[in-house]
C-alpha cells in the first residue's frame, strides 16, 4: 500500500466535522464557511489526494480517496464525525459512509454515483480537457464513481442529499441518491448553481447547522 500524506487545517472545538471539497481544488474554497462552522465544531478541512498539499499519487481512484479519509479519522480517532462532501468530496464521502461507522452525519452536495450522472454538455467537456491534457483528475470523471444502490443501503449515518436547482448534477441523480439511503433528506436550494452555495460561501454553513441543530 503506498504511503500517502493527507494536508489539513484545524480549527474550533467540539464535535468533530470533516469538509471535503470537489474536483481540482483544495480546502480553502471552504474558508468562509470554516470559519462560521468553527463556532460550533471541531472543523477538519483536508486536502484530497492528488489535490492541495497532499500526496500526488499515479492514480486517482474515489474508493482509494475514501480510504483516505477513513484513515483519516481513524489516525486522529475521530468518532461521531459529521461528514460534508462537496462535488468528488460528497462522492468520497457516501463510500466513506458505506464503510465506517465513524460518519455519524453524512451531508453530501452536488455528487452523483455514475460517470452519466452530471449533465451531458459536462460530460463533454470533460471528454475534451482529458483529450487535450490527459489530465487524471479529469479522467477520474470520466470512468467513476460506481457507487452501487447495495452500498448506499449499507449507509447508517443521519443523511442530507443536497444540491442547488441550477445544479450540474440531473436532479434524477439526487432524487435516486435520497431515495436509496436509508431515511435520507434531500434539500433542493432554489436559484443555487454547482458551486454558489458551497464555494467561497458561508450559505453552506447555514445548510450545515440547520441540519446537525
């Protein structure tokens, strides 16, 4: 198994709260809404692999990012965590959620369980930044997630399936997500595209609270 280091700031107290931000970017498109969090949490903002300071690996795999995160919260002993993935994040987070009994509150945005799960002109897009660039994070896109109906069954955390209206993911992909966890919410929120409520915002903050509180 190859080592790999996973970059993270910290800051605040209490219960402890994971943020995992989406494809291409690092934790700091969640500073605005840390900061509010930390009133409340212990707030942990890592870096995925391949992504911020962390370890940059050959491959890129969901189930491997995943993995991370549960050793993650196993090397720090974190239990009770309440887990918001944005985007890749809420995708690493639902397989995370299938496999550790440490996620206790599960909040995903924006994630979707297939490659076909995002809008199609998305999907093109992607198709041709990865022909260009052959960029891994862009393939990554195109070939996962595969996340399986058994796994989001195995789900015990308390869960929010969340995204905007405007979202980049089919509405049909969220609505099947929150039918097939088992007593999950779903939050629409209207006029919010992809990134608008979760990036550089503190609106994702106020998603957060109203859940948890």
């Amino acid at each position: 198994m190859e080592q790999v280091t996973i970059a993270y700031t910290v800051k605040g107290s209490g219960r402890p709260l994971i943020l995992l931000h989406g494809n291409s970017e690092d934790h700091t498109i969640f500073k605005e809404a840390a900061d509010v969090l930390a009133n409340y949490f212990t707030v942990y903002t890592p870096d995925s692999r391949c992504h911020g300071q962390s370890t940059d690996t050959d491959e890129l795999h969901y189930r491997d990012m995943a993995d991370d995160m549960i050793r993650f919260m196993e090397r720090l002993d974190l239990r009770d965590v309440i887990f918001t993935g944005f985007s890749d994040g809420g995708i690493v987070g639902l397989i995370a959620a299938a496999k550790s009994d440490r996620i206790t509150s599960l909040i995903t945005c924006g994630a979707n369980v297939t490659p076909y799960g995002v809008a199609p002109w998305l999907r093109l897009m992607i198709k041709c930044v990865y022909a260009a660039a052959k960029d891994k994070k862009m393939g990554l896109m195109l070939k996962e997630p595969d996340i399986t109906d058994e796994e989001l069954q195995s789900i015990k955390a308390k869960t929010l399936v969340c995204a905007g209206s405007k979202d980049l993911v089919k509405l049909s992909e969220t609505e099947h997500i929150a039918s097939v966890v088992p007593g999950a919410k779903m939050l629409i929120l209207p006029d919010e595209t992809h990134t608008s409520y979760t990036v550089h915002s503190t609106k994702l903050a106020d998603v957060i609270l109203n859940f948890v509180f």
